[in-house]
C-alpha cells in the first residue's frame, strides 16, 4: 500500500500501558534529565501564583494554537482509521467491515496514534529532522510492524478492552482475520439467538450460584468467576442474555471458543443439544449457564454423563429439559453428588421413586451438600414427614429441601399464628408443601389480605385455610379474582360468596370454564333452580357433572321429586338408591323420561 519505510527500534513496543521506554540518547552538549516521552502543557507546569498581581487570560493566539492543535489531533485520528481499515482490507476484509471495524476500536487506533508520534520524537533526535512520510503511513508501517493484521482492531471492536484483546489474539495466530469474522457471527448466534423470557437467565444463575454448596471443579471454577464479570456490570447477571453486555466476558473468559471449528464442532454441538430436547430458544440457556460445555466431546463427556441419570428413569425429553433447567449435571462435581445424594435419601428411606421424581423436576438438587439436605430432612421430621410421607414431599416440592431451616420456621411461625398446632401445620406441610415454600411478605399476607377483600374475617381463617390450604400459592389475578368475579356477574352478592367460602373453601380452586360455568348452567337452565341452592350448597361444584350430578338428577326428576342439592348428591350411592330407586337401577339417559 506504501512504499516508503519507517525505521523503528527494535525495543519500541506500543502494547504498555506503561510510558515507552526511550533509547539512549547521543552526548548533548547540555544536561538532560529523564522525563516522560510526552512534554507537560503550560497548563501542567507549576507556576507561582501571586494574588497582588492581575492574572493573564489566553490571548487570541493562545486559543488559536489550542484549536489548531486539536484539528491536528483529529485529523491524525482520521488518517490512523484510514490506515487501520487499509490494513483490515488487506487481510479480506471488505470495505464497509473495514470502516466499521476501524471506527469501533478507538484504543487500538489512539495507541497507534501515540506510537507513531513518539517515533518521531526518538527519529527528531537520532536525525535531527523527519523523513517527508505522511501520518498515515507512518501509522500503517507501524500496524504493519506489529503483525497481528487487524485481529486487535477486530476484537475491540466487538467489546474487549485493549488489553483483553492483546491476550485473547495470542489464542489467534492461527485464525484468518476473515474466518474469525465469521466465526464472531456464528457463535454470537448460537449463543444470543432467542430473546425469550430473558429474566429467567439472570433468575436462574443466581439460583444455581446460590444452592451451590459442595467441592467444585475447574469448568465450575471457570463458570463461577464468568458470572462474576457479569455481576460487577450495571444490571449484574440480568444482563447474561445480553449479547451487548456479555459477549466480551465470554470471550475472555473463553477465549478457545473462537478456535472451534463451526462444521466439525459447534454444528454437530448444536445437533446434538437439539436432539436431546434442548431446543433453539432453549440453547442460549445451556451454553450461557454452562460455557464449558461447548468445549466438551458429544460421546465421550456429555452422553456418557448424560447416561448417569438412567439410573432415575429418566427418558430423552427429561435429560433435555434437566439440561435447560440445570446445565451443570454434566460437570464432574455435579455427577460425583448425583451419587451421595441417591445414597443418602436410600438411608433415609425414602421410595426411590420419589427421589427419582424430585430430581428430575429440580435437578438443581444435586448442587446441594447432604450436610445441608440433612438438616431440613431433619427439620420436616418434627412435624412427623418422614420416609413415605415425606418423599410426597419433595416429589411435590423438592425446592423446599434448598430452603434454609430457618426461613422454614418462619412459615411455621406464621400459621401458627393462625391458630394451627403443629399436628395440624404437619397436615398442611404434607398437602401442600409449596407453602412453606413461598414468601411471607410477598406471597402469604397478599392471600390473608384477598380473603379480607371478599369478606373472610380473622375468625373463619383458620376454618377456610384448613379446608383449602392451597389458596396460599394460587395467584390472585389469574385465578381467583377471575373466580370471584364470575360468581358476582351471575347474580351471586359479595355476601353469598363470603359465605359459600366459609362453608366450602376449595370453591376458589375451581376453574369458570370447565367447573363453575357448566355446572351453574346445569342448575339453572336444566334443573331449573335458583341460585341460593348453591348458597347453601356449595359443595355441588364438587361433584362430577357427568358422573353424578346428571345421572342423580334424571332419576329424581323421572320420580317427580322435589329435594335440596344435599338431599340428592350427599348421600352415597346406596342410601341415594334406598331413597330414590327401584330395584331396576338408575337410569342415566334423559331421554328415558
């Protein structure tokens, strides 16, 4: 491109951040002291102030040589973008990759920028004059000289920092500037394709990091101080999914990732992730929580450790969603738990199956100490939940094995306070575990307060939490208010639906379209009631429509009897026949009558 050389010492480098280290300079016939490479502005050298004295301001001309100056400087930079994008071009970039990747690497241009103009300072004193070369060229010859062929330009501009670009080429040698181009674009699909629920990412790590409580390997390591990184950045680890945000980090951390093979490796990688249920928008969620992975041998590392979890029956879709939900069951401090946990709830008599059913729904389980496990085993034991009992438990809830003992004790606490003895908090815990689950503040109160909405006062709490203790984790804008709010649009008032709730509490656990609408339509449209049987008789929404209800109404109404909703579902099928029925049985065909 230029044909004009630049001499340059053999001992000049551009790559510290440190001043440059200068050659010796010829005998002068006047003393010189050491001093930095770059002369201190006025503005920099020390003054004595005298405060009697009227103080200069810039003259004109003064101002002027500060503006030139600075279009000196910015010219030099454009000609150093020149230079660096020329440089690119060479190397098969094409001309817009090449302006592009030039503007977006400024330290890599201002630190060019810097070499050139402390060669010719040390060529000024070698020489005493300067070879007529443009900046531009004196720039080129310098990249030129260096030898990483625009790789250093390439990697700042896709987010590393000067220095973490100076470490990760070293990894590059190798790699074509073109390829690595391709390379770049490839991976950064592969990893931040989808943009699906993207807070479940951050949500995720955390939990991992935080149930994260045995010995761990190198890979582990590695993943560890990645999300490090990530946290120390405004957003912290909400911002994992962002290729923007994290896919410096990855490289840096990672920096073999860029010398993988797309056909021979990552293709096959994503195949096979595809293959065992990890899905496109699924992916990003493996290689982002376990980059380790992407290095790993498909047979070798990741099927046979994959294999290991036959041993709870579980099939091809369950590897791939354990996988999405927790990547690290590959890593070798995760397979060697696998181990001591299936042993330890074996010793604690807990039906395999159980075990089996808890890990693969929550495999973040095998993050967990047995230590730790053991403490809340022991915890669940005061309340009589143990061996059968409580593998319900956890194949219900086997998140609450991760909580601490003390956050346990808090709900326990709080029911208490309800007026439930431990016998009956015992019952709860093993009819609907997610409770002791759940947040006070946030989830339990929110329940208490709901209820008071409708009408529920302090002193029938206990009675309806009793009868329907899963009110606490169902959610109050998709499903009970929806509910309440049916039963009102039918004619029903605030105070009916406060009383049926005393009376009958899982009413608030039934869907309106496949429950509460067909039944109440039944009652009305066809058996011609008023609304006040249900008032009084709750319990109707209970039973089976087609099983019970149609078929016990057909023979009443083929008898010509006139009975409450009581009087004709409560009774079981012999007393319903006693009173009811003839010795033919019950017909169920309306169309009998």
């Amino acid at each position: 491109m230029f044909s004009k050389q630049l001499l340059i010492p053999r001992n000049f480098t551009t790559q510290s951040p440190t001043p440059t280290f200068l050659p010796p300079l010829p005998n002068f016939p006047f003393h010189l002291k050491f001093f930095s490479h770059k002369f201190p502005s006025i503005s920099q050298l020390y003054l004595p102030f005298h405060s009697h004295l009227p103080q200069a301001s810039p003259s004109r001309n003064q101002q002027q040589e500060g503006e030139d100056e600075d279009e000196d400087e910015d010219e030099e930079e454009d000609q150093a973008r020149a230079a660096v994008s020329g440089i690119l071009r060479e190397s098969g970039v094409s001309e817009e990759e090449s302006v592009e990747i030039a503007s977006k690497s400024p330290k890599y241009v201002k630190m060019l920028v810097d070499g050139v103009r402390d060669l010719e300072e040390w060529n000024s004193w070698r020489r005493g004059d300067e070879e007529d070369v443009s900046f531009e060229e004196k720039v080129y010859c310098l990249a030129r000289e260096k030898g990483d062929y625009g790789r250093l330009a390439f990697l700042e501009s896709i987010g590393l920092s000067l220095s973490s670009a100076l470490s990760v080429a070293r990894y590059l040698s190798s790699e074509s500037l073109p390829g690595l181009i391709e390379k770049v674009k490839f991976v950064k699909e592969m990893f931040f394709a989808s943009k699906d629920n993207e807070g479940f990412l951050g949500k995720n790590a955390r939990r991992m990091m935080m149930h994260l409580s045995i010995p761990i390997d190198e890979d582990l390591q590695q993943t560890l101080s990645f999300f490090e990184k990530i946290e120390a950045r405004r957003g912290g680890l909400d911002m994992l999914c962002s290729k923007d945000a994290s896919f410096r980090y990855l490289v840096e951390s990672f920096p073999r990732l860029l010398l993988l093979s797309v056909e021979s490796h990552l293709k096959p990688m994503m195949k096979f992730l595809e293959d065992v249920g990890v899905e496109g928008g699924s992916m990003r969620n493996v290689l982002l929580l376990y980059p380790p992975i992407i290095f790993y041998e498909i047979e070798k590392d990741i099927n046979s450790r994959l294999r290991a979890f036959k041993k709870i029956g579980a099939a091809e879709k369950d590897l791939g969603r354990m996988l999405v939900k927790y990547p690290w069951i590959i890593s070798t401090s995760i397979q060697e738990n696998y181990e001591n946990i299936l042993s330890f709830f074996d010793g604690e008599k807990v039906p395999k199956s159980s075990v089996d059913s808890a890990i693969k729904s929550w495999p973040h389980l095998l993050g967990c100490s047995t230590l730790k496990l053991k403490v809340m085993v022991e915890q669940f034991g005061e309340f009589d939940v143990r061996n059968k009992k409580l593998g319900k438990v956890i194949a219900t809830s086997p998140q609450l094995l991760l909580r601490k003992p003390n956050e346990f004790l808090e709900v326990v606490s709080f029911l208490e306070e309800l007026g439930f003895d431990r016998e009956t908090v015992g019952r709860i815990l093993r009819r609907c575990p997610e409770i002791f689950a759940a947040n006070i503040e946030k989830t339990l109160k929110k329940k208490l307060e709901f209820l008071s909405s409708i009408g529920i006062s302090n002193d029938h709490l206990p009675r309806v939490i009793r009868k329907y203790p899963e009110i606490f984790v169902s959610d109050i804008n998709r499903t009970l208010l929806p509910r309440t709010k049916y039963l009102r649009r039918t004619g029903l008032s605030k105070t009916d639906i406060a009383f049926m709730i005393r009376r009958f509490s899982p009413l608030l656990g039934y869907s309106v379209e496949e429950v509460l609408r067909p039944k109440l339509e039944f009652l009305v449209q066809t058996m011609e009631k008023p609304l006040k049987e249900v008032v009084e008789y709750p319990r109707y929404f209970s039973y089976s429509l087609e099983k019970k209800i149609k078929p016990r109404f057909w023979v009443v109404k083929g008898r010509n009897v006139d009975c409450s909703l009581k009087d004709m579902l409560a009774k079981n099928d012999e007393e319903f026949a006693a009173d009811f029925m003839d010795v033919q049985g019950m017909p169920t065909d309306p169309s009998h009558y």
